[in-house]
C-alpha cells in the first residue's frame, strides 16, 4: 500500500508546504492546457487554489478509522488490521490498513486522514482528484471517475486479474482499495461496505 511512501513524503512536507502554493496551480494549469478546453482548465486551477488554502487540522485519531475496516470484505476475511499516527516537523497523518484474503484472491484497504498536512500536500497524495484521466491499454484502463458523489480514480488489468480504486473523501481522506486475482465488481464491493458518509463527518 501507500504508508510507505506516506511516511517518505512527510519528511519532506515542510519544503512542499514553503512552496508558493501559486506554482502549483501554474504547473496544474501548464499540465492541463495542452489537451484541456478553457472551462476545463479554469476548473483544475480552481480546485487547485481551493486544495492549497486549506489549513491543517489534527487527524482524527487511527482507531477511529480501523473501525471502518469490516471483518470481511466482498467475500473475504480479514486476516490483519493495523493502525498508526506519523508525523515529521510537524506534519501529521493519520493511517488504517487492513488485508482481507479470500480462496483466490487478495484486498488490500488503507484510509488515510491527510488532514494534518493539508492543502498540496493532499494533491500530492491523490494528484488524480484535479485531474480528468481516461486511458486504455491492451490488457485494462485507468480513468477518473466518481463514486458515491466523491471524486475517484479507478485501474485495472485484465491479464492479472489486479486493480485499484482510490477515493477521495471531504478534500481530507483518501481511501484507497487494491485487489490481485480479483473482478472490477469486487473492487467496487469492497468499497462500498466501507461508510464514506461517515468517514466525511469524521472530525
């Protein structure tokens, strides 16, 4: 899962954070204006300048999101569940991860309250939330979606069996669902046994 990389990306928040938040937008704007109508483009900016505003808050406490892990998941059980609060000058997040494992196939579920990293510290964790993706491939695809009313970005592959859905939930919490030797339709039920609602009214 992502933890890892969570974990690496704090330890550098604080140069991310000193950054003019208006180079961000200006590179999300470059990026987008190339294959992007105008309303488009001013869409992406707006949503970039609505990310990089946002204040850090204390992430809510991990326990909080383990209880949102079920014991079983589209078919399987749940065979580990962990939780923990990372920080590094400063920068806080709080991280749920949980394996289901079933007769063929495996799940993996993290929620993640990015919440006391904020702003493009957030984009960096789900730069696919200000984005408009729609690929295909000769075994599977990748495109942004939305799920629920929550904006998503959806991957898969046909050869092995093997995708992902990431959610993103109150600008703030980012759910992500990984599966190998599992259907799009397993994906997709996995997520939906998890309350979005609920996690969006976290404080």
């Amino acid at each position: 899962m992502k933890t890892s990389f969570i974990v690496a990306f704090l330890s550098c928040a604080l140069l991310l954070t000193g950054c003019d938040s208006k180079q961000e937008e200006k590179e999300a704007e470059e990026k987008a204006a190339a294959d992007s109508p105008a309303d488009a483009l001013q869409a992406i900016a707006d949503k970039a300048k609505e990310m990089g505003d946002r204040e850090a808050v204390d992430p809510v406490d991990f326990r909080k999101l383990k209880n949102l892990l079920p014991e079983n998941l589209a078919g399987m059980a749940r065979t580990e569940a962990t939780g923990e609060k990372s920080g590094a000058m400063g920068f806080t997040v709080s991280t749920a991860h949980a394996k289901y494992k079933g007769s063929e196939g495996s799940l993996d579920v993290e929620i993640v309250d990015t919440g006391g990293i904020a702003g493009v510290s957030t984009m960096a964790l789900a730069a696919w939330s200000i984005a408009d993706i729609d690929k295909e491939t000769t075994t599977g695809y990748e495109k942004t979606t939305t799920i629920e009313g929550y904006k998503a970005f959806e991957k898969y592959d046909n050869e092995s069996k093997s995708g992902e859905i990431n959610v993103l939930v109150a600008d703030r919490y980012v759910v992500n669902v990984e599966g190998d030797h599992v259907s799009v339709d397993q994906l997709k039920e996995a997520l939906k046994t998890i309350d979005l609602g609920k996690l969006g009214d976290m404080k």
